[in-house]
C-alpha cells in the first residue's frame, strides 16, 4: 500500500504519536475511526445507488471484458473488413422503387445547372480579405 513496507510503517507511527503527544493521540484516532466508517458508508451508498439506477450488482460485472488492453485496432480493422455482411443497396426494394429511383436521378443529371468559373482579367489580382487571413 503506497510503497510502504512494514518497518517504514511502523516508524510513520511512531513519529505520528510523537507528533501528536499522548494526550491528543485517543481525540485523533476517534476521528480517524470515524473517517473509515464514513468512507466505508458512502462506498455501500455508491454501490446500492449503481445497483438501484442500473440493475447490476458490481461483483458480477466481468471487468475483464471492459479492459483496454484487450483491445488490438489492427484485429479489430481486419475483422470489420473481412466480415462479408455487405448488401446491396437496392436488395429488399421492390423493382419498381428502384427503377423510379434511377430515372429520378437521370433525371436531375439532366437538370443540373453548367458549372460557372469566374476567371479574372489579365493583371487583375486577386480579392484580398483582411479579415480572413
């Protein structure tokens, strides 16, 4: 816990006793015990109130499943691009919906206005935007 062994423990106490003097020593370890019984309350509020609002317990979540290192991008991209669920887009239409589908589009090729290009005069410079740059 932290790094500390035991002995580094024992002496962190040692020195916290000296610090604090006998006298004070019964007044901080009740305030200590009642930072534990706190903290371990608020911890079984958290997990009732995660129970209540999602419907799972903690203990049977399989955390392995939600670990990052599980996870290699190059699988995971060879698998989306071997996995042969493609459909073509026109499959579950009717032929009629699809045939008034593809005049409409001839239909509006047809439509389309011609490209217009602005050219500017020879030595002409170019729109300068100060606000844009």
């Amino acid at each position: 816990m932290f790094g500390i062994n035991g002995p580094e423990f024992i002496l962190l106490l040692i020195i916290g006793v000296l610090v604090i003097g006998p006298s004070r020593l019964p007044e901080y370890t009740q305030k200590l015990a009642n930072l534990v019984k706190e903290v371990r309350r608020m911890a079984s509020g958290a997990r009732e109130q995660i129970k209540d609002e999602v419907g799972i317990d903690i203990d049977e979540v399989d955390w392995k499943k939600y670990d990052p290192r599980q996870y290699d991008p190059r699988r995971i991209i060879k698998e989306a691009l071997l996995d042969d669920d493609t459909k073509p887009v026109s499959a579950g239409a009717p032929a009629a919906v699809a045939a008034v589908a593809s005049a409409s589009a001839a239909s509006y090729a047809d439509e389309r206005p011609a490209r217009l290009v602005e050219r500017l005069a020879a030595g002409d410079r170019a729109p300068f935007d100060s606000e844009a740059t």
